[in-house]
C-alpha cells in the first residue's frame, strides 16, 4: 500500500493551456481512484511563469486539490528529496526518482499521467497467491 508518492511536473508546459485543467483532474483521479497521497511537486524557471499566473493557478484548483502541493522556481531537488514519479521534458535530468515519463513536446504530459495511473494502478492492486515450489524436502 503507497502512502505517499511525489510527482513531479514542470508547471510552465501547462499552465494557461487548454490542457491544464484535464492535467489537474487526471492527478485528482489517480488520487481519488486509488487513495494514493499525492505530494505534488511542480516547478518553472524564473523567467517563465510570473507570480500573478501561479497565484492564479493556485486559486483555480484549491478546491479540486485536496493533497499537498509545492512549486518551486527551478528543478533542482534538495538532497533530502526523491520523485515517486517524475513527469518531465527531455531537456531536463533527474536521477532521484522511482519511475520517469520523457516528454518531447508538452501535449504528452497527459500520456504520462496515464502512466502515473497504471503505475499507482499496479502498486495498489491485489496480487494473485502463488504457491511457493520448494523441492528441498524431496527424496
């Protein structure tokens, strides 16, 4: 049984697009589906996102979002910090994490959110009993 996992995303591939608001409810719906505790975990360079559109994007989905959320202003990772899953583009690495989805362009983060599904998916489901083959008490 999880009871936490991290997943990490760059928030300026999808904030303000027309994909945004199905990439928030894809997370919810991993979170909902399978009662994962989800610690977001988005990031952006500076100059790529102003502090008004994240103040923005905050209020939009404070009632969606019922797990804890950090956004960060680069993509480094505090060495105390490791990724459950991380979402990211090409051009960035990342050496601190359980699983990975590469991106090329930003329209595939929804792919690797199905990823993330099926992933937390097979965790969390009941495994098949298999009897253990032991030959050591046989003549």
């Amino acid at each position: 049984m999880l009871s936490k996992i991290t997943v990490r995303m760059k928030l300026s591939d999808f904030i303000n697009t027309d994909k945004e608001e199905h990439i928030m409810r894809m997370i919810n719906k991993t979170h909902e589906d399978w009662r994962a505790t989800i610690f977001l975990h988005l990031w952006y360079e500076n100059d790529e996102v102003g502090p008004q559109e994240v103040n923005e994007f905050l209020t939009r989905y404070q009632n969606l979002l019922s797990f804890k959320t950090l956004i960060r202003t680069n993509s480094d990772l505090n060495s105390d910090e490791f990724i459950f899953f991380d979402i990211l583009p090409n051009t960035v690495k990342n050496r601190k994490y359980r699983f990975s989805y590469v991106y090329d362009h930003p329209k595939d983060i929804g792919k690797g959110l199905d990823t993330l599904y099926d992933c937390v998916k097979f965790i969390t489901s009941d495994k098949p009993y298999k009897k253990q083959k032991r030959n050591d008490y046989e003549d």
